[in-house]
C-alpha cells in the first residue's frame, strides 16, 4: 500500500508550512532540481501559500471580531 508523501499532504500549522515553503524556494533557487520536478514542486509552492494567506486571513478575521470591526494598532504593554 502506497503513503501519501507529507509534501502533499494538508501542513499541520501555518508555522510548517512556512518552513516548507521557505526549504521549498531554497530548492527551487539552487537550480539542482530535475527539469521534471519543477512543475510539482511550484504547484506544492502555490498550495502552501494559499495555506498561508487563508490562516493569516482567518486570524484577521478573529481579530476584526474581537476588536468588534475594528482593526486597532497592537502596543506591548
């Protein structure tokens, strides 16, 4: 029975898939990659920033609520 590879697989935490996307690039810049590979690996590239940017906008989401539609500048204390 064939596993699905993690590189296809949903990532865990916006964090991981940061990662991956960032080890990602590292590979696609090297210029090591076999011709064949390089149209996988973009569209895995374009998953995981479509992961990103909906989590971020998720989180915005939450905040607008909390802040009761109010974006407001955060301050540490």
């Amino acid at each position: 029975m064939a596993t699905a590879s993690k590189h296809s697989a949903t990532p865990a935490s916006y964090e991981a898939a940061l990662q991956e996307l960032e080890q990602l690039v590292v590979r696609l810049e090297s210029g090591d990659m076999p011709l064949e590979q390089l149209l996988t690996q973009y569209q895995r590239g374009a998953e995981l920033l479509k992961f990103c940017r909906d989590r971020l906008e998720a989180v915005e989401n939450q905040v607008k609520v909390l802040d009761q539609g109010t974006l407001k500048t955060w301050t540490p204390d």
